[in-house]
C-alpha cells in the first residue's frame, strides 16, 4: 500500500493576497507593469501580469514588446477529493 503525501498549506489565501492589490516589476530602472493577484485555470492562485511592455532603447528608439509573468502561490492549487 502506497504511503499517502502529508497535504501542504499554502503560506496565504488569496483574499490575503488580493489585499496586495498590485507590485511593480521592475527591469533595470525601468517598471515594466504591475503583478496582479489572480487565479490561475489550474485552480492555484498567485500574482500575474500580462501583455504589452515597452522598453526604451539606447538612442530613443522603442521596442515594443509582449511580456506574461505569472508567480504562484507554492500549495495553493486544491487538492483532489479522495474518491
């Protein structure tokens, strides 16, 4: 018989986290958007941020970009009922 793994706990819930609102990240000098709090289609949550980000180059010019991070909360993903 195989020996069951002790369930974690996650370290916060997410209306712990959502009280966050939003985090800079940050790139060199540049702040390139703001981690959000989020639920993820996994059923994890964690902070998120998506879409476009622009960054200046030497000279001026700009590169525009499209960016995604996504930082989960370690054990915040439910765990499966026991049939």
């Amino acid at each position: 018989m195989a020996k069951e793994k002790p369930v974690k706990s996650p370290s916060c819930t997410f209306a712990e986290l959502a009280e966050l609102k939003s985090l800079p990240v940050q790139i060199g000098d540049v702040v390139v958007g703001h981690v959000v709090p989020k639920r993820f289609s996994t059923g994890s949550y964690g902070l998120g941020l998506g879409g476009p980000v622009t960054f200046q180059l030497p000279g001026g010019k700009l590169a525009e970009c499209s960016g995604s991070i996504n930082i989960t909360v370690k054990h915040s993903k439910p765990q499966a009922k026991a049939a």
